[in-house]
C-alpha cells in the first residue's frame, strides 16, 4: 500500500473487517470510490468519512472517530459534530461492544513489511495499527518515564536500520543522541525473541530492564522491571 493515506486506509480496512462487512456495503460512497480510500490513494471528505465511521461501522465514540480525523489530516470533532452525530465521549462502540481501555498484544509493524508503528491486537479478530508519529510520543511521553533507573529525564526514541533493514530497531537516545537502549515491541530477547505481545526496554547487551503491557486508550503498564545490573 503506497497511497498518501495508507494509515487512514489501513485503520478503515480493519474497521470495517471487524464489523463483517464488504467494500460495497461499507460505504455511502460507491464500491470503487470505497476501495481507493482502502488503497490510500484519496481520503474521503470530512463528513464522508464521520458518516462512514457512524452510520455504516457504528463506532459512536469520540476517541475512535478523532483517531480517523487525525490519519485523515482533519482537525478534531467540533461541538457541533459531535451533537449532529451523537458521539459519546464515555468510549463504547456499539459494533465493538467493548470498553475502550483493554490490554493488547503488539507487534513491530516493519517485521510484517509495514510502515514503522505497531500492530495492536485485542483477540484473534481485532487489530488496529499505530503508525511512528503517533507512537513515538506516546512511548517518550508514557513509557520511558517509568524507567528511571536506567534514564535520564530528557531521553527520546528514535528510527535506526539493522543489517539494511530500514526502521527495523527502536532506539534509546540522550539529548546528544548517545545510544542508551532499545525498545522492543512483541518479542522477547530473553526468550531467543519469541513473540509474546509485550513491549519491553532493555540496553544494547539485550539485557531487559522493565516489560510493558500497552492498552488500547495508548497507556503502558509495567508487568515486570529490574534493578541495573
């Protein structure tokens, strides 16, 4: 997928796999129109795309509708929106059925020849994906905070190639852009890297130090950490 929308596609192709529906019955717009926002090549409107999410996925809650509006370059839901289409901000999709903050299992996006960002899965049906730009402030913002025994307060992450693997690592830097770690996402290098959907922060040695759980409302709980060595 090349288009310029490839997030916002991947984001409404999911959405609408999960609600069981194919690409003519998905839209107000035609078939063809629908499978070129699935491809990325063009977004739809702003109020195509609400009235898309609303009327044909029946997501309703706010968090949800603003995350396609962002993918979508949009500014978020107005007040008037938001009363036009009765979106709640207490996030319940009646499609979903579900509470917005639940744990998730992730995988690294550019091992399965993705985009950098995460794969989030909630059960065998349901994934969503979370491109870098978004992610990155999230794991600066909520993650590394919860390692203080390990880095300074001023750390960030940043984009590196493995082997010519453009964006295959995750890694730990301080305002100089030393190297000061790594993140890893969905495998565990304790275990010969088997995948288990946990995120964790550990040095250049493969050495972990702490290990996250990421929920789907963006936060990280730490399941386990570990004292320098």
């Amino acid at each position: 997928m090349k288009g310029q929308y490839r997030e916002l596609a991947y984001y409404l192709r999911d959405l609408r796999k999960r609600c069981g529906l194919g690409q003519k019955d998905a839209s107000r717009v035609s078939e063809r129109t629908f499978r070129r926002y699935e491809s990325g090549e063009r977004r739809p409107s702003r109020e195509d795309l609400i009235r898309i999410l609303v009327d044909n996925f029946k997501v309703i809650d706010r968090p949800r509708i603003e995350r396609a509006l962002r993918l979508a370059k949009y500014s978020a839901l107005s007040a008037q929106e938001i009363v036009l289409h009765n979106i709640k901000n207490n996030p319940t999709s009646k499609t979903m059925n579900t509470p917005l903050r639940r744990p998730q299992s992730v995988r690294w996006g550019p091992t399965d020849g993705r985009e950098p960002g995460i794969i989030c899965y909630h059960d065998s049906s349901e994934s969503e994906f979370v491109p870098w730009a978004e992610l990155k402030p999230q794991i600066e913002s909520r993650l590394l905070n919860q390692i203080a025994f390990h880095l300074p307060s001023d750390c960030k992450v940043i984009l590196d190639s493995y082997r010519n693997r453009p964006n295959w690592l995750v890694r730990i830097v301080d305002s100089r852009k030393n190297n000061l770690g790594y993140v890893w996402f969905g495998t565990d290098p304790d275990s010969n890297w088997v995948f288990d959907g946990l995120i964790r922060a550990g040095n250049d040695t493969y050495i972990v130090w702490q290990v996250f759980q990421r929920h789907s409302d963006g936060s990280y709980t730490r399941v386990r950490t570990q004292k320098p060595r």
